[in-house]
C-alpha cells in the first residue's frame, strides 16, 4: 500500500513545481497507485474546496500564486526604465502580484499595452514576486515616444516634447532611421534599460522640422496625453461590427432625412427633417425629426470599445486631423449616417407651435436612410434661391420646410433670451504642404444657427424624457457666473461707457442687453469676449442643476455620441428606460456615474486646451515670417508681468512684455484691470486700441512677443528700460501695504 501524502505535503510539492500540478504528476511524485488514487482524489478536491488549490483543465495550482505560463500585459516603463507586466489571469484575494519583465538580447522590442505568453519564475526578496521571461508575443502595440533627435558620435538621444519629461533615451547608431540632427521623431522603447544608463529606443518614423505644420498637432497630442492610437483589441472588435438591421426597430427609411455638416465632415451623426403638422389643433404648428447615430449598438457596455471611449471621453480636432474616440470602422462607416445607406438610430419626434414652444415628443429606435448629405453653405444658398443640382430636388420638401421651423423656434429662443455672444470663430486654413495658407473667421450662416436650434431642441427632450421617467443620466450644467467675474465685468463695461444691472437676480437677458449697448461700437469684440470670460465653465453632473447660458432648466447632451461619451451614456439611458434591449445603461455605469462625469468633464477641457495649444502653435508658425511687421489690435488681458494683445487680421493673442513699456513703475490693478506708471499716469486698460511691432514668434510654443508703439492713437514714449534690481517705486498706499506684509514676515521667522 502506497504512502498518501497530507495536504501540506501536496502543497508544497505544487509550490516547487509549478509546471507539474496534474493528478498523475501528483500521484507519481509521491508513488500513489491502485485504489490509492481515489483517496488521492478525494484530498485534492477537499484542497479545492477549502480554497488552498484551484482546477484548470486537468491541473490544480495555488489560487494566490500565478501559473507557470501566464498572459501578461506590458505595463509602461518605471522611472528607471523597467517594464513591469500585469498579469491577466489573476484570481486571488490578495494583492495583484508585481510580475518584473526580463529580456533577452534576441527579444523584440515590448511597449506598453503589449499582450505576451510567458514563463514565469518566483522570486524572493524583492519588491516584485515574479520574473517573466517572452515565450511569444500576442499582439503588437509598442509604446511611442515623440521628442527632438540630437546625433551623438555612435548613434545619439532622444529629447521628449512632454511637459515634465526629463529622461532622456538612447538610441544605438543602427536604430536611428537615418534622423538628422534636431529633427522631430516618434520613437519606440527598445527594451527595457539596463540598471545603469539611459532606456534605449529606436526611431520608427522621423516627422522633420518640430516647427513643421504636421508636427504641431503632434506636439499638442503628446503634451496633454491624448491617447492617439487605438490598442489592437478595440480595432479588432470594431472590425467585426456588422452593420445593424431592421429587427425590431421602427422603420424610418421612407422619411426624407438629411445631414448637414461642413464640406470636409469626418463623421455625420445626425440628421433632420421639418414636416408641418397636419393636426388641426396646432395650425401653424411644425413635426421636427432629429435622428442621432445609433452607437450604442456597437459599443456596449464593459467591451474594449466601450473602454476606450470612456477613456478618451471625446474626439479632439484639429485643423490637420482628427483623434476619434472610435474607430474609424464605426465613425467613419457604421455610426455615420451616410447618404442612401440604412443606417442604425435613435430618433426623437417633436412637436413645436406656431410660435416655436416644444408641446410634445416621442423617442423610437429606428432604421434611417439619409436622402443627401449637404453642407451648410450649400442649403444656405438655396434658401437665398441660389439652387445647386444637389438641393434643388429638395427645396420644397426638405429645405424650406427646415427653415420654415427654424423661424418658429427663433421666435421661441427670442422669449427665452439665452446668452447671444457674437464672437467670431477662426479658421486657419492648410494648403497641400500643410502650411498656414490663410486665417480668416468663419461664417455664421442661417443654416449653422438652424442645426443649433434643432440639437438644443432634441437635448432638451432627452434630458425631460429621463427625468420624468426617473432614470439616471448625465446632464449638461452651466452655472451662472460668480459675483467676482460678474464685478469684473462690470468694471470692463463702465470702462467702455456701458451699463450692466446690478442688485437683481441675475438672468442671461441683463448680459444681452450689456451685449446690445456694444453692438455696432468698436467695443462689441470686447464686451463679447469680457462677457464669455465671466462664464463659468460647463460641464457634466447626475445632478439636475440647469444650464445658465442657454436659459434651460433641464439640459443633457444627446446629439452628438461619435464624438461624446456623454450622449452615449443618455442613448444608454433611453435604450433602458424604453426597454430597447440588453445593451442599455448598466448597473455598474449607473453606481459610477459621478466618476464619469467627473472624468469626461476632464477629457473635454483637456482636448478643448489641446486645441487651442495647436491654434496658437499654427498661428505663431503664420506670422513668423512677419516678424518685424506693424499690427494693429486691442487689449484683451492685464497682468502683472505685461499686457495681452489681441491682433485684428489674425485674432492672435500677443504679449507685450512690462519691461518693453519704458523705465518707469506700472502699477497693476487687479480689480479694475489696469496698468498705470507712476510717473506719467498712462493708464493702459483692456479694450483700448493700440498699435504693436512684432519682435518675436515661437512657433514650437505658439508664443508672440509683442512691442508697443501706440495706445489710442497715442505715440508710446519710449525711454530705457528699468536697470535690474534697482527698486521700483510704489503707489503710497501699495507701499504701505508691502511693508506691513513683511513686517508680519518677520515677525513668523522670530517666533
């Protein structure tokens, strides 16, 4: 009769050899045989299901242990360079185990995100419990490095552009792809660095002069983290999106829908359609569709796609490219409502009166088929009776019925009074090289302020449609401004002459009547950009807090889920609500709904500062040639360190440095926005006219640096600049204020 081992016993066999935790290997190390093996079988599965052991297939191992070979993923490289793995089948209850990369001299190259089979080894003693070794890779998706490339005399190193980079990497003389000195290149990580000296790289693409056009959205993309390229799981699970069909959805195929966009439109979410409503009770009355892409059903919840939407939170533009927050499988294809192709939806049906006030709507999933994709400037023109062969078919039973309802729900707007800012929107246009070719502001046709008016329409519907069915969304919140910028204001306004109302409640009608004083003066671009800089920025929230600039009690974006993971999140929310099937709003998403909001609400002010950065950098790249030239322009900001100018043929922003406005002390006043010298009393103020030299453009920064020449008309005395480190002199009351500052100073060191 053989031995049968204990259950230590059989546990510290499994402990010492990982590769060898079948049954037969079990029974043959400790020479069990015959009707032993049953008794043998019996301590295994009691093992297992006291939770010391776990079966797989036919082997049992430690379930706070990881197998021998083991799925990882590529986690990025620690400050020292090393790669780490995280381990994919980790079942155990307590802390993940940290899984060390080591590479072989023949390995290729690992970056983060990268899916590897390994052999796995555990260690002791270390801040990490396992060491892996490559058995194949899974996938390729290596991590990207873009910065400035300086030759060296065997190769040379890479400079990162990221804010906050110091590190620099090495790059052997075989792996530098012929880059020249200075050049911009995007690298990836050659393996993991050695214990001693720089990570090594090797450049994959050289993209040229950094000041270059294709390389400033580059820059912008890399600085504020956009994620830029797609992991290959979400592209493979975009690739098997079959187009949706019919099923049980209503079929809205034989309504005259169509897209309006710009010309250059990446992606078509939307589409519209004005009926008159043949119901006699609402003579004069209007049936507005608006039907939105149908991007639920391909992203559900808790899928690769839905993952990585959430993470990029929306698509950033810029003016050479787009980063989508899909695929191009599904915003380019599939979610896009191209013409003549059936296409997946989800579709509101609403009811206007004659004079533009919404009296009903009804939401349906549905199965559209767009009957053209026109631009903006075209159905403008054929409603000022300028027809092309594109719109002319549809004048009368598309076109003019669209602005027909548009000019009822103006007259609704015009009872509302949201905010109506004129601040005109700047298009810097490429030529084939991608080189700034021109700047010019865009138009604000009709056709632009009839989409507007239908989307504010259909958000509005979504959000009153879940909140009366009680179900959890995101909204879109605009708080009204602080009593702080609301002063500020004020002090701007009094400047230029105008009055805004104090001592009420403060509604969006007091700031247009602000903006209609200014209109037609020379300082409506002023009062305009004074008055969007009081706002206070929008964002996204469960909690129902209304939205000030529109004057809308209830609002939730629903119009636009290519682009925005919130309008994903309310299409989730109807499809639950109306029962539409399985892929609504989770019980997950609904418990995480603050962090999402919170996390989208970032993922927006970041593309939105990414867009800017790049706007400036092309701006700069545009007028770097101009350097030395005259521009006209007018104050748009007051700091302690200078004077900000905004440039009237470009709309740039320019800063005249506080050193370059003579050698005598400018006192700055925060509340009322002003510099004023001490000796002279020049006041300089935001909204006044100047005339600037151009003495500087970075283009690798966007930054302009600007000379003053002239202040309303009025010729800048120029004297010699403030000798470094001799002390300024101070207003008496300043002076004052300084010492007893430093007075109390002194006063904390001696305690």
């Amino acid at each position: 009769m053989s031995q049968i081992p204990s259950k230590p016993q059989i546990l510290d066999w499994i402990a010492d050899h990982p590769g060898q935790t079948s049954k037969r290997d079990i029974a043959k190390a400790f020479g069990v045989k015959g009707a032993d093996r049953i008794d043998l079988k019996r301590i295994l599965r009691e093992l297992e299901e006291e939770g010391h052991l776990q079966k797989k297939g036919k082997t049992y191992r430690d379930p706070e242990k990881l197998p021998p070979v083991s799925v990882l993923q590529v986690l990025p490289p620690n400050d020292d360079g090393d790669l780490f793995a995280k381990p994919l089948e980790w079942h155990g209850e307590g802390a993940e185990p940290r899984v060390l990369y080591i590479a072989r001299q023949t390995d290729p190259a690992l970056g983060a995100g990268d899916r590897i089979l390994a052999r796995l080894a555990e260690v002791k003693g270390n801040e990490h419990q396992y060491e892996a070794r490559l058995i194949r890779k899974i996938g390729t998706n290596p991590a990207r490095i873009l910065g400035i490339f300086r030759k060296g005399a065997e190769g040379g190193r890479i400079l990162p552009i990221d804010k906050g980079a110091d590190k620099e990497w090495q790059v052997a003389a075989g792996a530098t792809h012929g880059a020249k000195d200075g050049e911009l290149v995007e690298a990836e990580q050659a393996g993991p660095r050695a214990r001693m000296g720089l990570p090594r790289a090797r450049i994959v693409e050289r993209l040229g002069d950094p000041t270059a056009p294709k390389a400033v959205s580059l820059i912008a993309i890399h600085q504020h983290g956009i994620p830029d390229a797609f992991p290959d799981d979400v592209i493979a699970e975009a690739d098997r999106a079959k187009p949706a069909g019919l099923g049980e959805r209503e079929d809205l195929r034989h309504l005259p829908l169509v897209t309006i966009d710009p010309p250059d439109a990446r992606d078509r979410d939307d589409a519209v359609l004005a009926q008159p409503d043949d119901d006699p009770k609402n003579g004069g009355g209007y049936v507005i569709w608006v039907a939105i892409a149908d991007v639920a059903h391909y992203v559900r919840p808790g899928t690769a796609l839905d993952r990585e939407a959430r993470k990029r939170g929306n698509s950033t533009y810029f003016p050479d490219r787009v980063v989508p927050m899909l695929p191009d499988r599904l915003s380019g294809d599939l979610c896009s409502l191209h013409e003549g192709v059936p296409r997946a939806c989800v579709a509101v049906r609403m009811k206007i009166d004659a004079h533009g006030t919404k009296i009903g709507h009804r939401f349906t999933r549905g199965l559209m088929q767009s009957a053209g994709a026109l631009a903006y400037a075209d159905v403008q023109a054929a409603q000022d009776g300028r027809p092309d062969e594109r719109t002319a078919p549809l004048m009368a039973d598309v076109i003019a019925p669209l602005y027909a309802a548009y000019e009822a729900l103006t007259r609704a707007r015009a009872a509302r009074q949201p905010l109506d800012l004129d601040l005109p929107e700047r298009r810097i246009e490429l030529s084939e090289d991608g080189h700034v070719s021109s700047v010019k502001f865009r138009d604000r046709l009709d056709a632009h302020r009839l989409i507007e008016e239908f989307m504010i329409l259909a958000n509005v519907a979504a959000a009153e449609e879940l909140t009366r069915l009680r179900r959890p969304l995101l909204f879109r919140v605009h708080e009204e401004p602080s009593p702080e910028k609301l002063d500020a204001l004020r002090e701007v306004a009094s400047a230029s002459g105008f009055t805004l109302a104090k001592g009420q409640v403060l509604q969006t009608r007091h700031l247009n009547d602000l903006l209609d004083q200014a209109m037609g003066t020379e300082f409506s671009e002023l009062i305009n950009l004074s008055t969007l800089r009081s706002m206070t920025q929008a964002y996204y929230s469960p909690e129902h807090l209304g939205h000030f600039g529109l004057a809308l009690r209830s609002y939730a974006h629903f119009t636009s889920p290519i682009r925005r993971y919130a309008d994903l999140i309310v299409h989730r929310a109807l499809i639950t609500a109306h029962g539409w099937g399985k892929d609504g709003l989770s019980p997950d998403e609904i418990e995480t709904l603050e962090a999402t909001a919170e996390h989208i609400s970032d993922t927006e002010r970041r593309s939105m500062a990414a867009e800017r950065d790049t706007t400036d950098r092309y701006l700069a790249a545009y007028l770097s040639e101009r350097v030395g030239n005259e521009f006209t322009g007018r104050v748009s900001g007051i700091a302690r360190f200078g004077v900000f100018v905004k440039l009237d043929e470009t709309g740039a922003d320019g800063l005249v440095p506080i050193r370059e406005l003579g050698n005598e002390y400018f006192h700055f006043d925060r509340e009322a926005q002003t510099l004023m010298g001490a000796d002279t009393g020049l006041e300089i103020g935001i909204g006044q006219r100047v005339t600037v030299r151009l003495s500087e453009a970075v283009p690798v920064t966007g930054g302009l640096t600007l000379e003053l020449l002239d202040i309303e008309g009025k010729t800048l005395g120029r004297g010699p600049a403030r000798t470094r480190g001799k002390p300024a002199r101070r207003a008496p009351a300043k002076a004052k204020k300084a010492a007893a500052k430093a007075k109390r100073k002194v006063i904390r060191k001696r305690r």
